[in-house]
C-alpha cells in the first residue's frame, strides 16, 4: 500500500485500518497516511478518495455502518 500512495505524490507512513473482501462485490480500504488523514482505495478500480473534513476513525467507522460511502465528502486523488 506504501507504494500505491507514494505514486499518487502522498507522503506519510501507512496505516491501514479497514478493508472488504472483493467476494463481497466490494475490495475497499480505509488508511490514514500520516498527519495528512484518511483515505478510501477501491481496489477493484484502482481508485483513490480523501476524506474530507476533521473526522475521527470512530466517526468514518459509524459513518459507513450508517450510510456507506455516501457519508463523507470525498475528493478524488
């Protein structure tokens, strides 16, 4: 995952903390890359989003179980 980042010009050590499994219909992952934040990478499409906004992992983690993906504001990386 370290490269994946690095190639999208993020810096910042990798943690990554949430992920579906592509049986699901779904290969997503949740990271936060260093003091930048939180990030969305569909594995499926190769596809990058940052989480907008001054969220907690609690928060994006309720977020999904509530509303998915359509909780956040994302941007595109």
């Amino acid at each position: 995952m370290e490269e994946l980042v690095k190639d999208r010009g993020l810096d910042g050590d990798v943690q990554p903390f949430y992920g579906t499994c592509s049986y699901t219909g779904e290969a997503l992952f949740l990271m936060q890359v260093g003091d930048m934040g939180f990030f969305f990478w569909n594995a499926l499409d190769d596809s990058m989003y940052y989480v907008k906004g001054n969220l907690t992992l609690e928060k994006i983690v309720s977020g999904l179980d509530e509303q998915g993906l359509n909780a956040f504001d994302l941007e595109e990386i």
